[in-house]
C-alpha cells in the first residue's frame, strides 16, 4: 500500500515560519524516494536553495492564483496570506523530468 502524506508550511501571525523550510523539503523529497505520495502547499519561494534543490525537476509544481485565505472553524475569516503559494507533488519516487 503506498503512503501518501500532506502538509502545509506552519504560519505565525501571517508569516511563514522559515527556520525548518530546508529541513521540510529535504523530507518530503526523501519520503518520496520511499514510493510515497507527498503533496505540500507552500509559499512560492523559487528564489530559494530549497527550491532548486528539492523541488525545481524533482516534483509537479501548481501555483495557486491569488492569495490564499484562510478560516477557523468558527467561520471567523484571516487576513489574505502576504505571499504567492504553490502546492508541490512528490508522486512515490517518479520525477518529473526536468532534472
């Protein structure tokens, strides 16, 4: 049975927590090397090391028009984010040929 996880950069009060976006991305990436599915909405950084080395060629890039906005579970509405953002698939070890 192939795994598949999905996950989202943690957010602080608008802005993404940089500090562990290296250390995310060289996860995801390895886990899809073990044949599992990884799908990960993230901000559009193709600006940083982490892009080229872990995303550019190694994975299906989508970018999301717009900024994204987000809701609680009360239905109270955030601020939209101050960052483009694009969801990535890792589909299980296969790239996308770029590389």
């Amino acid at each position: 049975m192939k795994k598949c996880a999905v996950c989202h950069e943690p957010v602080v009060s608008g802005v993404v927590v940089h500090s562990e976006c290296l250390e995310r991305m060289q996860k995801a990436y390895e886990e899809s090397q073990k044949c599992a599915t990884v799908v990960l909405l993230i901000p559009a950084r193709t600006d940083t090391s982490y892009f080229h080395d872990y995303i550019y060629g190694k994975a299906e890039i989508r970018f999301v028009r717009g900024r994204l906005r987000f809701e609680d579970e009360a239905g109270r509405r955030y601020d939209a984010a101050p960052f483009p953002s694009m969801v990535v698939v890792y589909r299980g070890g296969v790239s996308d040929g770029t590389d």
